[in-house]
C-alpha cells in the first residue's frame, strides 16, 4: 500500500498538517518539489506590516507634509480611518 504525505523539512524534521504515523523499518521515499513554505503571518504581524507601510507612505510625502492638524484628526476619526484600511 502507498501513502502519500504533504510537509516540509524543518530542521531535518518532517512536519506536516496532517497527522502520520509511519512504523520503524518501512520503506519510504522522499521527493523533493522545491516549493518552499512561508509561514503565514499573524495578524499583529500584518497590522504592524501595515502600520509601517502607512508612516513610509507619510514620510514619502514631500509637497504637503501631513500637518500636527491632520495628524490630529487621524486621531480623532481612528474608528473611520479603520474601517477605510484593508490589512
């Protein structure tokens, strides 16, 4: 019987989503794809990802410079500006 197994090697370690229990002394093969895996990011990581993409844009900016007084109203009118922002 064949089983297959999707995973990665991470520290010389198989690590999968799925659950395999594989006996001592069975015959197994190994294929490399070279697909590698990226570890998805949590969602602090993508707000903060996003939060720095935001202030680059703003530093960016060289004809009008964001003022004290805008910065102000961002602040105010967060619970808006959230719901404008896609992350």
């Amino acid at each position: 019987m064949v089983q297959t197994y999707q995973g990665y090697f991470v520290k010389g370690r198989f690590v999968s989503q799925e659950i395999a229990t594989i006996p001592d002394h069975v015959e197994v093969y190994v294929m490399i794809t070279g697909n590698q895996y990226v570890q998805p990011k949590t969602k602090a990581q993508r707000q903060l990802q996003a939060f720095d993409q935001f202030v680059s844009a703003i530093n960016a900016i060289e004809d009008e410079p964001l003022s004290d007084e805008d910065f102000a109203e961002l602040e105010n009118n967060r619970s808006s500006f959230s719901r404008e922002v896609a992350i």
